[in-house]
C-alpha cells in the first residue's frame, strides 16, 4: 500500500505539468550553473596558476644578488582554487587571491573578486550550491504542500485511511514519493557536476575530491530529505492547501533570506574586528621591544652577539664562524613573525566568534548548516581560507629564514655587496599548496554535521509524531 | 467615493483582525529598525577607525622624532614614517552600505612605490561580506517585496475561495473599484511604513538634506508602486490563491536573486579583469631590477620625468636613498598602463551593470540607492584616484629633500601634506534610474490594466 501512495504521487507529480515546468527550470539552472561555474574557476585557476607560475620562475632565475636583497624581492603565493569549488564559490569571491611574501613583513590577501566587481556581486552568484540551498526547497515546497491538504480538501484522505493504512504510513508514502521526484531533478546535474570534476582533474588527489564530492551530495540529499518532510508535516496540520502554502514560503523566506544575514550581521556587531591599521601598529609596538635585524645598535642584538661569543669563545665579530648579520636577521625574524602569528590568530578568532553565531543558527535552521557543509567540502570556507594564509605565511617565513641563513653562513660579516650567484636561488623549492584533507574539513564542521542531523531526527521523530495526532475530520 | 471609503474602512477592520499580517508588518517594522541601526552604526564604526587613523600617524611622527633626533635624511623618513589615504562615509552611507564593507576605507601609504601598496586590503570577515549588509536598503529591496506580496496576493481570489465574491458584486461595487480600493488600502500601509523608515533613517543618520531626499523618497515610493503593480498584475489573471503566492514568489526571485546573479556572471565573463596580478608581478619585477641596474642610467628614466632635479654627478657611494626612490617611482612608472587598464575596466564593468539593469528592477534600485549613498564602485575607484594623487602629492613634498639634499627637520612634519576624500554621490545614475523605474512601473499597470480587460471580457 505505501508503495503504491508512493508511486501514484510520483506519477501524479510527473503529470502535473505546471511542476514540469519548474523542474525543468530548475534543472537548467542547474546545468547553466554548472557550466558556468567550471568555466569561471578554470579561468581564475590559469589566471593564479600562471601567475604562480611567472614567479617562481623569476625567483629561480634572478639576478646574481645579495641574500638579504633576496628576501625582500620576496614571491608570492597565489591562492589556487579546490577542484569542487565551481560547485560553490563560497568565501572564494570574497577572499584575496594574491599574498606578496617578504621579509619582516606580512602582508594582505589582495584582489578578490568582490572588490573587483560593482555591488551587483551581493545579490548572490549563481552556482550549483546556490540552486540546491534556495532553489531546491522552493521547488520541494510547491511540490508538497498540498500533500496532504489536497486530500483533506477532496475528501480522500478519508477514504484512504479506511483502506486500512495509518497516518503515519500515508506521510511516509508521500515522503518517498516526492524524494523520487526530487532526484530525479537533481540526479542530472550532479552526475553531469561530478563526471566534469573528474574530467577536468584538479591539482588535488583524486581521492580527496571524491570524498568530497561524495560527502557534498550527501549533505544536500539530507537537506532535500529535511525539506520534503518538512513541507509534508506543514500540509498535514493545514486544512487548506493556501495556508500551508504560505507558511511553508513563510518558513522559506526565514530560513533562506531573513535569518543567514541577520546571523551574520549580528555576529560582526556583538564581536568588532580591529582594524589592519591598528593591528600593524600593535605589532610594530610589540616588535620593536624585541630585536631588530637591521638594527646594529640594539641592546637585544648586543646580548645575542655576547651569547655567540660565549658559544664560540672569541672576542669580536670578524673571529666569529658564522656572519652575526644573518644570525640577527633570523632572531629578528623569529621575534616579528611571532608577534604578528599572535595577533593574526587572535584576529582569527574575533572572526570565528563572530561566524560561531551562524554557526550555531545552524540548530534551527538548516539552510545555514548545509550552507557551512557544502562550502567546507567545496573547500571554500572560512577555515580553507585560514589554511591557505597560514600556508603562505610558513613559506615565507622558511624563505626569509633560509636566506638568512645562507647570509649568516656563506657571507663574511659586515658584507653588503657580494652578489651570490643565481644558482643558489634554485635551492628553495616553489610555493606548493595543496587542499587539506577531507577529514580535517569535515572537523571544521562538527556543529554543522550535528546541527543536519538533528533537523533529520526532528523531523523524522517529532514531525511524524505531529502527523498522527492531526485531526481528520 | 462613498464607497470606495466604506471599503477602505472594512479593509482595515479586517487587517485588525488579522493577526498574521500585523504581525508581518510589525516584523518588517523592526527589520527596517535593526537596518537603519546596523547601517548607522556601521557606519559609525568606519568613521571612529578613521578618526583613529590620526593618532596613528601621530603615534608614527613621535616614533621618527624619537628615531631621529635634529636633521634627519628624508629618505629615512620617507621609508619608516607612513600616513594614511582615508574615504570618508558620505552622511548617506548608513543608508545603503554598497560595498563600503568590501573595499578597504584607508590605505596606508609611504614614499615606496604605489602600486605595491595602493591594493593591500582590511580585516574583513569573508563569511560575514559574503552575507552581505543587513541596512536599510536591503530592507526596502528584499523584504518589502515580499511584505507586498504577502499582504496581496490574495486580494481577489481569498474573496473567490470564501464565496463572498459574489456576494460583494451584488453590491453596487465594480470589480476593478474593489481590487483597486483593496490595493490602495495595502498601498497606504505600506508606503507609510517605508516612507516612515526613510525618514526616520535620515534623522538617524543625520544626512545632509540636499535633493537626495526628495530622490530617495521618490525611488521609494516608484518601487512599491512597481510590487503593487506586480501583484496587481498576477490578480489580474484570477488565479486561485496558490498560484497567486507561487508566481509572485516566483517573480521576486527572479527579479532579486536569479537574474542579478546571471547578470554578475555574464558581466564578468564579458569584462575580464587580468591585469590585477599583472600589475602585480611586474611592478615587483621593475623595482627589484632596480638594484641590479646602473645607477645612472635609473637616474636619467627618473630625470625625463622629473627634468627640475636633473643632475649629472654620478653616484658613488653603494646605496643613496635618491636613487632607491628614484627606481621606485620606475617601477610605478613601468605599470601605469596596466593600473589605468584595470581601472577603466572596472568601471567598464560597473557600466555594464548599468545599462543591464533595466532587466532587474531590484538592482536598478539597489544601484540607485548605492549612487545616492556614494557606497559603489565607483566611489572607490575615486577614492583610489584620490589616493594616487596623494601619494605624487607626497613624492612631490619629500622630492626637493631628496634630490636638492635638503636634511629634514622635526618642523618639517608639520607641513607634510595629509588625505581626505569623501566620494559625492552620483546624480546621473540616480536620474537615470528613476527614470528606468518609472517606465518599469507604468509598464506593470498597463499590463495589469489590460490583462483584467481582456479576462472580464471573456
């Protein structure tokens, strides 16, 4: 009997050709923003991968120069995109793409694509992930809300429950009905999405992507599921079709619109982000107590001088082994770049805070949480973010380190003008980023995971639990 | 008219009763509230860290005359000291934050060269761009609509479905008298309630009341006029109520969300923008060289564009900091083509936004609203132009140290010049959008208009 309720609303649905026409619609957005999607990120990915390209070649093949000059010409790392990102842009709009990496210095991700587009770019992109959050659910609720209010208007719903079947099993009938429905919409797309993925290939192993890819549907499945019960427990406490219809819209206008920027906004209110002005001049403060690598006269680099001479057991500069102008570069070094990690992790923090409240939001709706877990697979969320600056931030400390430290051994004390030959460049290895794994993405996202999980459980549990006790008169 | 008031009066009986749609209005109500909060505050918040942009300047010259005390070689200056380039809100921001959150309000600057510094970025959250600014505008282009269309897409049809149509017809009430007495009723609460907001914004705010007012109001008033039209529309049709609520839904997620999003792709696949980290590279590549080319002959590329400090005594010391700036000012040199190029294209773009944006009233409005706030692309891009002129505003100062070997003195800090720039807001996009949305409203009632008549007449 659930069988057949099942298979009668998914036939009734194919019928219907006002939904015919939605789906249909649907779907071609869905393939538009798959296309259009894959054409955008190869395009960013050749623009970052030959520029990452020109700069490695360029630090290879410089001049003959003096390993401190090195250290300033510096590189830079440019952010390569996660191979499933074309299904969701995410952050990755909103993110620089380009750190210049030198010494003493940390600086800025520049040139995102929002920057470099009018304000058009805030009413949203069209991508797959955009489809399936907002979209989809529009599309479920025109499909289930008169799931039950249709039959109690007609007076079926009577008539079917004398056939012996419950409550319970009609809402389970319908819900598996209106599933087959809604994969069969989607299946396409993401079929099409994954066969281009791995077509493509991306600079990732395959077997991140695919666990990626795998995870990413099955999160969106989950969501779909959570909506199709949703709407078909809002039909059931309905009498009429109308109202159920519009509070189901209500329910999505909330979910979609409404609480994801509220979320956010009130996030960046309750915790406030210093700016980088201030934070530069903080850690300028905090820098300058401790030792300064260009300064000779500084008591800190004197203490460091008198250690060495212990160390080594000589009397001046000139008998020590090692050159005392690399060491106290790589002290000063040290000391800079670990005052900015310090603050650059508490401003990470500050942000985190202030994501944690849609974060959290997730709980009660579950747009916010598929929103966090498709972006963490898609490898454009915050953390994939985080990940790529604390990467570039760790070459080039390595860099300027390595650098120094040809000064301190290869170079004699005192020497500003010898010019190393261009060789020794060829030493350091390229920038290479490569996207975490699916793991560590996947623990970025506990609440999110826990949040889809409980919306799964309520409705199942609780939403079914409402259904028996409705009223059918 | 008589009746037409008797009309009004029992549509706000019913709205009196009606629990639902009060509390949707009251819900609008405190959206718009904690819009105009957040857009002022916002706003607030970039004002108060630009005012605290001069301490840090202040902070930075007390630092150099610690640094260097008497006489001081302006190339050292020129290297550790730094100002700031600053965009200050337009009184209006609040309003429509545009895209104030996204491109940085202040630049830090020294004497280096520009164009490694001119991009460098703010402490932004990207989650929380991403999800975009919850202000007053934002209220009056998502969530209006959608308060509209709440409260009418079933003018018509509720009267079918609860069988009082008939019943009202009986009476000596023509159909488009009671739709249209229906609507106005709506209209009144509505545009009171926007218009309310608005005006409670600009006191908020505390605007400046120039001819931005009228406009502003006007775009208000031309924009639910269009919603209204829309629903009026889809009444026309008579429809059940369902399919009412589903095309109008329909329509202001094509109109909101799905065409401004093709728009954004199409513009940026049409408009490319590649010279970003070009500039970049090349710029770095320029400078560096600079170290490794003869001094002499940086000096003479630097001389034809400064010809007043031209000088012929070769330089034999290893570094002098004339010739390291010398180099620096090549390296902007070298990209200037490339900088221009990408800002033309960016503007290009913002143009192109433009002229598409009669196919989505939403984001002609929102642009409107955006040209009134000065919160565009384009007041950035001003803002930037602005930036690059004070930066050869602040070459020129430090040049004469440098080239006529003039020492600087602690008195010297005192003139240096300083940046301010607020972007002016753009009358043009404004009119023309206006003028855009006039036309879009006048086409939804004609429309509307005809689509009742050809159905009453079957």
């Amino acid at each position: 009997m659930v069988k057949s309720i099942a298979k009668k609303e998914f036939i009734s649905t194919l019928r219907d050709s006002r939904f015919m026409v939605l789906s249909a619609a649907v779907l071609l957005l869905l393939l538009a923003a798959t296309i259009v999607g894959l054409h955008s990120y190869k395009q960013q990915q050749a623009e970052r991968e030959l520029a990452q390209t020109t700069v490695n070649e360029q630090f290879a093949n410089a001049a003959d120069r003096h390993p401190h000059r090195m250290a300033h010409f510096g590189s830079f790392a440019f952010r390569p995109k996660s191979s499933i990102s074309f299904l969701d842009f995410g952050l990755d709009s909103f993110t620089g793409a380009s750190v210049f990496l030198e010494a003493h210095r940390q600086n800025s991700a520049n040139f995102s694509q929002a920057q470099q587009s009018a304000s058009l770019i805030r009413f949203g992109e069209m991508t797959v992930a955009f489809v399936l959050q907002m979209l989809l659910p529009l599309l479920i609720i025109f499909l289930c809300f008169g799931a039950f209010t249709q039959e109690k208007e007609t007076g079926t719903l009577k008539l079917l429950l004398s056939q012996g079947v419950s409550l319970r099993q009609a809402a389970w009938a319908k819900v598996l009905g209106y599933s087959q429905v809604v994969a069969l919409v989607v299946a396409p797309s993401l079929v099409l999405a994954s066969i281009l993925l791995f077509s493509a290939g991306g600079f990732e192993p395959a077997s991140n992507a695919l666990l990626r890819m795998l995870l990413f549907v099955v999160f969106y499945l989950a969501y779909f599921f959570i909506f199709i019960v949703l709407s078909v427990v809002v039909s059931a406490l309905h009498q009429r079709s109308s109202t159920a219809l519009v509070t189901l819209l209500a329910i999505w206008i909330s979910c979609c619109i409404f609480v994801p920027k509220a979320t956010a906004n009130l996030g960046a209110t309750l915790y406030t982000t210093p700016t980088k002005a201030q934070m530069d001049a903080d850690v300028h403060e905090e820098v300058a107590k401790g030792i300064d690598g260009h300064n000779e006269q500084d008591e800190r680099a004197e203490a460091l001088k008198q250690e060495l001479f212990k160390k080594y057991g000589v009397n001046s500069l000139e008998e020590l082994p090692v050159n005392f102008d690399g060491i106290r570069m790589a002290a000063g070094e040290e000391h800079s770049s670990h005052v900015y990690q310090e603050h650059f992790d508490e401003l990470t923090e500050v942000f985190e805070k202030q994501n944690s409240i849609s974060v959290y939001a997730g709980l009660l709706n579950p747009y916010l949480a598929v929103r966090h877990l498709s972006m963490g697979m898609a490898g454009s969320d915050f953390e994939h973010y985080i990940h790529f600056q604390n990467k570039a931030e760790t070459y080039r400390y390595n860099l300027a380190q390595g650098l120094n430290n040809i000064q301190a051994t290869r170079l004699q004390y005192g020497d500003k003008t010898t010019r190393l030959s261009n060789s020794t460049w060829k030493e350091f290895e390229p920038f290479r980023y490569e996207v975490p794994g699916t793991g560590w993405a996947l623990c970025n996202h506990v609440v999110s995971v826990v949040a889809l999980l409980f919306w799964l459980l309520l409705v199942c549990v609780g939403g079914f639990k409402l259904i028996e006790n409705i009223n059918v008169v | 008219m008589r009746i037409f008031r008797i009309l009004l009066t029992y549509e706000w009986l019913n709205f009196r009763k009606d629990r639902g749609l009060q509390l949707l209005t009251v819900l609008t109500l405190v959206a718009g509230l904690y819009g105009i909060y957040y857009g002022t505050t916002e706003v607030e918040r970039q004002r108060n860290n630009i005012e605290a942009l001069d301490l840090l300047t202040e902070q930075n010259v007390e630092e150099m005359k610690e640094k260097f005390p008497g006489e001081a070689d302006a190339g050292d200056i020129g290297y550790y000291h730094s100002t700031f380039a600053v965009h200050h809100p337009d009184s209006w921001a609040g309003l429509s934050l545009g895209q104030r959150d996204v491109n940085p309000f202040y630049i830090k600057l020294r004497l280096l060269n520009l164009q490694s510094q001119l991009y460098d970025t703010e402490n932004v959250n990207p989650l929380k761009v991403l999800a975009g600014n919850f202000d007053l505008a934002f209220v009056l282009v998502y969530l209006f609509p959608l308060l509209i269309i709440a409260l009418s897409f079933n003018i018509l049809s509720v009267e079918k479905e609860q069988g009082t149509l008939p019943l009202l017809l009986s009476q000596p009430v023509s159909l488009p008298l009671m739709v249209g007495a229906k609507l106005s009723f709506r209209l009144l609460l509505v545009l009171g309630l926007a218009l309310l907001l608005s005006v409670v914004a600009m006191v908020w705010a505390r605007v400046s009341p120039d001819a931005r007012v009228t406009l502003w109001l006007a775009v208000v008033v031309l924009y639910c006029l269009f919603w209204f039209g829309v629903a009026f529309l889809v009444a026309a049709l008579q429809k059940n109520s369902a399919f009412n609520a589903i095309s109008l839904l329909g329509i202001w997620l094509l109109l909101a969300i799905v065409i401004p999003a093709l728009l954004n792709v199409y513009v940026s696949v049409k408009q490319p923008v590649p010279q970003a980290l070009a500039l970049t590279i090349k710029q770095r590549e320029v400078v560096h060289g600079g170290w490794d080319k003869p001094k002499q002959e940086t000096l003479q590329q630097f001389f034809a564009r400064y010809p007043q400090y031209t000088d012929t005594t070769e330089i034999k010391e290893r570094f002098v900091w004339r010739w390291y700036y010398a180099f620096h000012q090549l390296g902007d040199m070298a990209v200037e083509d490339l900088a221009s190029d990408y800002l033309h294209s960016l503007q290009a773009r913002y143009d192109m936004v433009q002229q598409l944006n009669v196919l989505s009233v939403p984001v002609n409005v929102q642009g409107i609203f955006n040209a009134v706030a000065a919160s565009d692309l384009p007041a950035h891009l001003g803002f930037l132009q602005s930036a690059t002129d004070y930066h050869t505003s602040l070459r020129e100062f430090y040049y004469p140290f440098l080239f006529n070997q003039v020492p600087f003195t602690h008195a010297d800090f005192a003139v240096e010049p300083r940046h301010s720039f607020t972007a002016s807001p753009d009358y043009g996009v404004g009119l023309n959008g206006i003028f855009k949305l006039g036309i879009s409203v006048l086409l939804v009632y004609v429309v509307g208009l005809l689509l009742f008549r050809a159905r009453s007449a079957t």
